[in-house]
C-alpha cells in the first residue's frame, strides 16, 4: 500500500503541493475518518497558494466489519481500470477476515450502499471534485482572484484570470484584466490574442482586427491572421479581409473555412468569379460537405449561376466517394466480428 509523499501542481496557480494519499480506511475504528470519508475529505487537498480544494483521486481500501470494498473513483480513466480492479482484489484480500465479503465501489454513492451507517451528507454528489480538475469558470474566477492578491504583477496569472472572464461573458473585466498583463509585458502575444478575441465576442471587430495583427507580425502565425481576416470580414473591411485569408489559405491550402471566408467576402465585393473561385479551391483541397456551403444564406445568389453549380456537383461526387469508402471499411470490419448483428442485416461474407 502506497504511503509516501506524491507532489502534485495545482492546476489553477501551478504551485507545488505535496499529499500523502490514505491507501486504507477503517470505518468501525475511526469515527472521524468514517466521517471523512462520508464528505470526501479523505486524501482531499488544499493549495496554500490559491485555495483551491480537491481530492486526490486514488483507489481506497475500506474496512468495514462485515464488508471490505474496493473504492474507486468514477472518473478514474478506463485504461487504468483494470489494472486498479486486480490491485483492489490483492489489497481486499489480505484485508479481509472471516465472515467478510468482498465488494467494488465506483463513486460516492456506491459507497453508501456497502456502508448505509456511515454519517453521509443530505445530497451526496455524483463524484467529488478531482484536485487536478480545475473546475467552472467560477471556481477559476473566484482563485484566481484570491491569488491576485500576493501576485499582483503575474502576467501568466492576469491571462488566465483574462481569459476565464472572457468564458463567462464578462468582457469589461477580461478587458481590464489582460491591459494587467500587458502592462508589464507589451508584446505578450498570448495576452494580445486573448484580448483580440474578447474584442471580437465584444462586437469590437475593428479593434479585434487591430490586435490579432499585431499578434501575427509577433508569431506569423495562422490562426491570428484568420481571425483577423474574420474580424475584417466582420468590420465589413472586405478588402482587408480577402488580403489576410489569401495569405492564409496560400501558406495552408487545406483551410477549408478560409477559403469561405475569403469566398464571403469577394461576394461582398460583388466579385462573383473570384468567389466561386475561393470555393472552388476549397473543394480541390478537401471540403467534402455540401452543405457547409449550400447552407450559407451569403451564397444563395450563386445558385443559379452554373460555375457554382459545377463546384456544388464536384463537392458532392467527392462527399459520396468518402461516404461510399466508409462503408466498404465498415463492411470488412463486420465480417471481421459483430456476430450479434441481425443476420438479415449483416453483410453477405465472401469466401
Ligand atoms: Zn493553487
């Protein structure tokens, strides 16, 4: 059984935090860790840096006189299942005695049933909160917060806090936030894009243009320069927009949204060729849905016109081929295995 000290970063404000995990819990013996137990305050942990609680989420051993029980948690991932099933068999039965049975637990509530008498809370959840599970934006919002206060010049700590502003809506806040950021580090390029995007979310497009940018002459990189193109787009700077995404779609020809931006916004411009042009790059590059196109109310003009209704037909020779492939896989997977499959349903077999 696992007792030394594990050191584990908190996933809020990446402090160190060391935990010593209880491997083994006696609920007849002790009243205060049955207690514990019931409230999932065993192996919970406490950054001293932000506040943020948690449990370390470890299988447990727990003893009770006429059960032993294997605990483990529900969100444990399914590749380390098995292994912790065949330690938990191990563990459970050197701890059992006579007359004591064996029982696996997932989750809080599973526990309650092997151990009705513990001292449980009216509403137990579904899982206890995980430590290394940095939680709801508000949860975040609330650390992040507490944590300003001794770093009150962390760029890295006013970009997190920026950002999950952001996610909750509340751009006037990111906004004020991420300036903190900046302020010490002015060509921050992760803090300029988190602060482009608010702008964008905030119906600020021009400013939005403005920063992503700069982000660009920062990093080059692609994802800015078509958020810029975006941005333009939604500045109706259409001119601005087609001179970002053609740069965009020059340096990566498989991006198939910048291409129907940049097709929206030649079709602003009235630039019907150069708009089904832009489509029918994206369609040579890979774009195999239809609809991501047909949908578009922008491109509803175009339905008439014939060179449209060539990239529209080629769209859909290349999306049936896909689909066409997709089954053939499927089919070789079925003879493979799937016996449960209905007969009259399951493919005939080549011999
Ligand atoms: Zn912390």
């Amino acid at each position: 059984m696992r007792s030394s000290a594990i050191r584990l970063t908190c996933p809020i404000c990446d402090e160190s935090v060391s935990v010593k995990p209880i491997a083994r819990v006696a609920v007849d013996d002790d009243t205060q860790l049955a207690s514990d137990l019931a409230h999932g305050r065993v192996n919970s942990v406490t950054c001293r840096m932000c506040g943020h609680v948690g449990v370390f989420a470890e299988p447990l051993i727990v003893v009770g006189s006429s059960v032993v029980a294997g605990y483990v948690p529900v969100d444990v991932p399914a590749n380390r299942k098995a292994g912790i099933a065949q330690r938990l068999q191990k563990d459970a039965k050197t701890a059992t005695g006579a007359g004591q049975r064996i029982a696996v637990c997932f989750g809080p509530r599973q526990l309650r049933k092997e151990f009705p008498h513990l001292p449980w809370p009216r509403r137990l959840p579904l899982r206890w909160h995980r430590f290394d599970d940095p939680g709801t934006p508000e949860h975040r919002r609330r650390s992040y917060e507490r944590l300003r206060e001794s770093r009150p010049d962390d760029p890295i700590l006013h970009l997190r806090l920026g950002t999950t502003y952001h996610e909750l809506r509340r751009y006037r806040d990111a906004r004020r936030i991420l300036h903190v950021a900046l302020r010490s580090d002015p060509t921050n390029a992760d803090a300029l894009f988190a602060l482009a995007s608010v702008e964008l979310d905030d119906r600020h497009a021009g400013e939005a243009v403005r920063l992503y940018d700069q982000v660009v002459s920062l990093t080059h990189d692609a994802l800015p320069r078509y958020l810029a193109g975006v941005a333009a787009f939604r500045d109706k700077q259409y001119r601005a927009a087609i001179e970002r995404l053609e740069i965009v779609v020059r340096e990566k020809p498989d991006h198939i949204d910048g291409y129907i931006w940049l097709a929206r916004a030649k079709l602003a411009l009235d630039d019907r060729a150069g708009a089904i042009a832009a489509l029918r790059m994206a369609a040579e590059n890979g774009l195999k849905n239809p609809d991501m196109i047909m949908r578009h109310r922008d491109f509803e003009v175009l339905t008439s016109d014939g060179a449209f209704k060539s990239v529209i037909a080629a769209i859909r020779k290349q999306h049936d081929m896909a689909k066409r492939k997709a089954e053939r896989s499927d089919r070789r997977v079925g003879d493979r295995g799937e016996r449960g499959r209905p007969r009259e349903t399951r493919p005939r077999r080549r011999r």
